[in-house]
C-alpha cells in the first residue's frame, strides 16, 4: 500500500511553515525493501538492542540476501533459538554477537556451535504512540 510522501522535511529543530501539498506517494515494499524475494519482518521480543533503537514489539526488517558483515545487526539462531544482536569480531578476530545493552553479556561464537545467520537487519519500526498498533496476520 501506497501513501503520501511529503514535499518538505519535517525539522527536529526550530518548526518551519508547513506546506499544504505532497509530492507523491511512498511504499515500502518499492523503497525500502529492495529485496522482497529474499525479505521477512519479525517482530522483537525483549530489550537486548534498546541501544541500537530496536526495541521490545518493533517489527525487524530482515534481508536474507544480504552478507552480513562485521557491524551489521542479524537475526541469528543459536541452538535452534532466534536472537537479534549486532555481529562483531572479537580482537581475535572471532565472531561476537553483540547485546547494545550492557545488561546483556555477549555471545561468544565458536567453529563447532550450530549458529545459522538468517539475515541482516535493514530497518526497523517502532510504534511512537500507543494507538499506533502493529498489526501483522498470523
């Protein structure tokens, strides 16, 4: 689904006069999931990434296409369970993936654990009011 896209951006600072017109529509399945095919939402389960901005209910924007890369936030299984966390290297260079909350400890990955990356996090999408409710079909 399609909806309008303003003209102007919106300021954080001092307000500027409004404009009373649109430049179009805006989907997100044209700019930004650029990958449908290989794309899935998931919603977010517990605060472990409240330092990255992804909290407690977001829907996650996963791209399976995607490599992940040293820095990127993936949606991994452990040992058959799912978890969100930032991959990282450790200084020797083995793969961490990292809580951005420091009440978390980080997960050290080793050669001969099962850890299967499902795709690297593009986005995400946080409610800023209550009656904003996300709606996903079961």
């Amino acid at each position: 689904m399609a909806v309008p896209i303003a003209l102007e951006a919106v300021h954080a600072g001092f307000p500027s006069v409004a404009q009373d017109y649109f430049s179009g529509d805006f989907s997100f399945d044209t700019n930004v999931i650029t990958h449908p095919d290989t794309s899935f939402i998931v919603r977010v389960s517990g605060t472990s990434m409240t330092n990255a901005g992804i909290f407690d209910g977001d829907l996650a924007i996963v791209d399976r296409s995607l490599t992940p890369q040293d820095g990127d936030i993936v949606i991994a299984a452990l040992d058959g369970e799912l978890t969100v966390k930032r991959l990282i290297s450790n200084t020797s260079g083995q793969p961490v993936l990292h809580a951005e909350n420091s009440q978390f400890p980080d997960i050290q990955l080793y050669f001969d654990e099962s850890v299967t990356i499902w795709g690297v996090v593009i986005g995400n999408y946080h409610p800023q009011c209550e009656r904003a409710t996300i709606r996903m079909n079961a």
